[in-house]
C-alpha cells in the first residue's frame, strides 16, 4: 500500500500494502460509502447527480506512480484499481457498495471454480469471445503462461500464493529457465480449460485467482522485463502511454472488449489519465477546487487529513463529494514473548488493559479516519469478525486492573520498556500514535522510552525473526476478504521466517492453532470458514499476543463532475472501473 493505506507488506504475505500501493497507487486499497450517521452504504453516494454516461477524460491524480506495470509483478488486491482497467483475470472482485463487494465473482471464467472434493484441485473455463487489444484470441494457455512467468526472479514482486500452493512451485524458477517445460500443476487441457494442482486444500482458491498474475499473457508477444511499457490488454483499456515507470499512465479504449463477456467493469470514460508523483496536499487542493480537467478527477491513494476534513466543514457541497471506506486493515501494538518483560503474559495484558483507545484515536487523525479495535480481525462479516473483548480497557484504559495485574507479575513498582515506532508521519506507526501509547501506559506505572526509526529500517526490524523488538507498533492488511490472509500469516507458525521478513511476531508455533488454519482451508463454504476464522481470532486473542488498536477509514475527494461511486468493503476506495466523467 502507499502512505495513504495500507503498506506493502500486504496486504497478506505481503512481501506489504496498495498496493495501496493497492492503495496501492492502483487503488488502495477496501467499507461502503457513510452517511453522516457512519452506517455503511446508507447514506446519499458521493459524486454528481444524475445517471452515468459514456465519454470524456478521467484523470486519476495520485502520490505514488504505478509502477511495475506488468502483470506479473504487481502485488494487489482484487486485481488492483488501475491495473484492473487493463488486466482481467480469471475472478475479479464484485463491483458492489459495502459488504456486497467483498464477494469473489467470474471474470475470464464462467464461473468462480469447480474444486474436487478436497479442494486440492480447481478448474476453470473460459468464456467465448474473449480478445486481446490485438484482436487474437484468449486462451487458457495464455494464462497458465501468465502466470509461470511471476515465477521468473526478474519479474518478481507479486503475490507469493502460488509459489507455496502449486505442486512444484516452490522450486519452479519460471519458463525463461524451465526449458519449454512449464509447471506441471498447471494443466491446459484445451484452449478454454485450465486446471491447478495445489500441494493442500485450499477452499479460498478463487480469491487469489483475483491476483494481477492470473491475467493472460501470450508468449509470442512476452518482452520479459520490458513487458510493462506495453502489455497486451484483455480489459476495457490499453496502455498507449507509460512514461517514467508509472509517473504518467495514458489508457485509451481497447476496440476488442467485449462487456458481454464483462459484467464488472462499466468502463464509461473514454480514456484514463493517471498523474502520479503529486504531494497529498496538492491532490486534494485540486479536487477541491475541481478546475478544469479536474472537475473530472480521482484518487485513488491520497486520504484526507484531519485539518482538511474541518476544512470542509459544513461545506455541504464539498461534503457531498466525499467518499467513505474501510478497507479489511488492524493497526497494533505487537508483542515479541522471547524478550522479557513480555515473556510473562500478566505483562502483555497490564498493558492491554491500560491502553487509552481514545487517544490513540485522536492521535490517528480522529473518530473521522480511524474506529478503535479490540479484535484482531475488522469489524466485517466477510472476515469472520466475531466480537471479543478480552482485556477492556474502556474508552481511556483501565490502569487501576493493569497495575494489579503487573504486582501479580512480579512489577508492584511499575516497569520501564521500549516502544519502537516509525518516525514515518502516517498516523498508525507514527511518533504521535506512539505517544498516546506512551502516555497511557504512564497512568499505570509503566515508563515507555520511545524507539523511532526511519520507515525502511523500522520496517526491517519489526519484520526480522531474528532482531525483532519487544513491544512495536504495527498494521497489516489483508489481500482478499477473509480471516486467512489475517491469520494465517501472523499466526501460523509453519509461517515464520527465519531468514527473511517474517510477519508472525509472535513466533506462535501453537500445533492446534495451524492445525485448525489447515481444517478452515479445506472449506469452500465461505460463511462457515468465516465463523471459524472468528471464533480462532478469538482464541488466539486470549493470549495477549497483541493489542489491537484501531481500524484505519479512508476519507477521499472527488471532483465534482464524478458520478457513479462505488466503494466497496473489498478495496475501501473508489473503483475506478465504475466512474462516469459526464
């Protein structure tokens, strides 16, 4: 993700965020527009009035370029904002307001998959008609060579899914290298049918066929890395221009797509133009003002801060063009149980207890951009959200129970520990959120020295089995909507890294906790994998393990010649694919 969502650990194995990059510079990356009340989806949509059209000119102005234009290497969720202009894959995400369009839906395919009886195997099949920009035809062997190609070291940096779930896959080194061979659990029976092998059951299958890496590829037009500066379109867009890695993305109507074949992605506009490289303040001064071409403009990965939402104040007019998301993201304090005090759980819950969410919320930006959190998973059904509170602390913490709790533990006098932060000014890892953690945990007779590091060397360490601090603020976002990509990475502990990033810092190795991941995979019923993911958060909440904090809300302008907003409990943002300019 980008500074204005989550990062790019992403958003699930994130090896990050938008991207948001998914804020990702491609949109970031997932709730529903809020009425002044904050019910999702319940109040008037953002944008003009009247009904969608086609024609004119989106422009897209955002802080962070799209870069690595090239399906193989983007690293989003759903398939991106941008990116899904121009790449489809082979299920896309539902372009649906709030809870609606966290649903998985056929794209390329009829369907969402048939999996076999333990769900080790999936099959799709393509529908006809389906062209590139070119006119030539898809095929199912154009996606199986799409996405041996991720595999490729050159073309690294997206998803890591297929690379541990693939029979072979995690010794493939992609078609540059296997010799014509290709990767045997890819099977191509015909031009409209492809089958994938998995090494395990994995029932959420079809939401990691979303991935930028299912898009087809065919291997007479492959320039390998050159590839991004003119992929072969199968969406409703091509790129006619790609300068500076992203910086500047032109997109023109592609002549060959279909919408019969398409029912996601409206595509109204004529052409996108995507500006990337633009300071926060300076995107949403232009679409505040909304001047010339951008009346007719976007963002997909620039927030509005706390200063610019009093702005806007009772500026009906300008409140009117405001969009409301949340995107599936928990922001933390992590603890490491190997570096004492926090190897004693007493410790872990005084602190739990003693935290003042109120604070911490204000310092995220206020009630406006962040919802406090007490369970790991957000507070959304698709995720399997189950309610828990094992350590209430109230709305200003609790430090008459912490400083009980810490005389139990063997602190009657208090104790004096490190926090470690980013100095990033982004308002979750930051030095103000780390202060009111600071100050919090004072009132309870714990003295909290603060660690700030650069962003890159902050994130290095939080991440690094072998170096991570004992008490550190953190987030994470998940790459579809479901209490997998939440869980399974920070909790699983076949899932710790010991010689690279490493997202479980609790190195939790509990036996019945991957054993139960391993039994929730196995379902391709959704609903009941969702309950079981919430009653394990819950389970695993009992140890103290963190403290959740808060749940980021993305607050976004638009210009005032938008119309047909459609932000989704999926991305959290505006979906690009939906907007009409006239």
């Amino acid at each position: 993700m980008s500074s204005a969502g989550p990062d790019r650990h992403l958003i699930a194995r994130r090896v990050a965020a938008v991207t948001v990059s998914l804020v990702l510079a491609g949109g970031a990356v997932a709730c529903g527009p809020e009425d002044a009340a904050g019910k999702a989806g319940s109040g008037d949509k953002p944008g003009a009035a009247g009904a969608p059209r086609n024609g004119g000119t989106l422009t897209v102005l955002n802080s962070e370029p799209q870069s690595d234009f090239d399906p193989a290497r983007l690293y989003t969720s759903g398939g991106g904002n941008v990116p899904s202009l121009v790449f489809r894959t082979l299920t896309t995400r539902n372009r649906e307001d709030g809870a609606a369009g966290t649903k998985v839906v056929p794209d390329l395919a009829t369907d969402t998959g048939r999996p076999n009886a333990d769900a080790t195997e999936w099959t799709y099949t393509l529908k006809d008609g389906l062209k590139y920009e070119d006119g030539s035809p898809i095929t199912s062997a154009d996606i199986k060579y799409g996405i041996e190609r991720s595999f490729a070291a050159e073309l690294s940096g997206g998803a890591p899914y297929l690379r541990d779930w693939l029979v072979g896959g995690e010794a493939y080194e992609g078609p540059y290298k296997d010799g014509g061979k290709g990767l045997d659990s890819i099977v191509v029976p015909d031009p409209k049918t492809i089958v994938f092998k998995l090494r395990k059951p994995e029932g959420e299958f079809p939401f990691v066929a979303t991935q930028t890496q299912f898009a087809p590829v065919p291997k007479a037009k492959d320039t390998g890395v050159k590839y991004e500066e003119h992929p072969l379109s199968s969406g409703p867009y091509k790129v006619v221009k790609n300068d500076n890695d992203g910086e500047h993305l032109t997109l023109e109507r592609n002549e060959h797509w279909d919408e019969k074949t398409d029912e996601e992605r409206k595509a109204y506009p004529d052409k996108i133009d995507v500006r990337s490289g633009l300071d926060a303040a300076v995107i949403n001064q232009r679409l505040t003002t909304s001047s010339g071409p951008d009346a007719a403009a976007v963002t997909t990965d620039t927030n509005l801060g706390p200063a610019e939402l009093a702005q806007i104040g009772d500026n009906k007019e300008l409140a009117g063009r405001v969009g409301t998301g949340h995107f599936g993201y928990i922001n933390y304090l992590a603890f490491n149980p190997k570096v004492a005090p926090f190897d004693n759980p007493k410790v872990r819950q005084a602190i739990s207890h003693a935290i003042n969410r109120t604070s911490v919320i204000n310092a995220a930006g206020g009630s406006a951009l962040a919802e406090p959190a007490t369970t790991f998973l957000p507070e959304r059904e698709a995720f399997g959200f189950t309610p828990y509170d094992h350590f209430p602390a109230g709305k200003t913490g609790d430090p008459a129970k912490a400083k009980q709790l810490l005389a139990e533990a063997g602190f009657p006098d208090g104790l004096t520990v490190t926090l470690t932060h980013s100095t990033a000014q982004n308002r979750q890892t930051s030095p103000e959120v780390a202060t009111a953690v600071q100050q919090a945990l004072a009132a309870a007779g714990i003295t909290v020295k603060l660690e700030g590091l650069e962003n890159n060397a902050f994130n290095e360490k939080r991440w690094d089995a072998q170096n991570t601090p004992g008490f550190f603020l953190s987030r994470w976002g998940a790459d579809w909507p479901s209490g997998a990509p939440f869980l399974a990475p920070i909790f699983d502990g076949r899932q710790i890294v010991t010689n690279g990033s490493n997202y479980n810092h609790a190195q939790l190795n509990d036996p019945t906790v991957n054993a139960e991941i391993d039994e929730i995979a196995k379902l391709t019923d959704l609903a009941a994998a969702g309950k079981r993911w919430g009653a394990l958060d819950k389970k695993i909440g009992e140890q103290a393990l963190d403290v959740p904090l808060f749940h980021p809300v993305y607050k976004r302008l638009v210009g005032k010649d938008i119309k047909n907003v459609v932000i989704s409990d999926w991305t959290g943002v505006l979906d690009i694919s939906q907007v009409s300019v006239k």
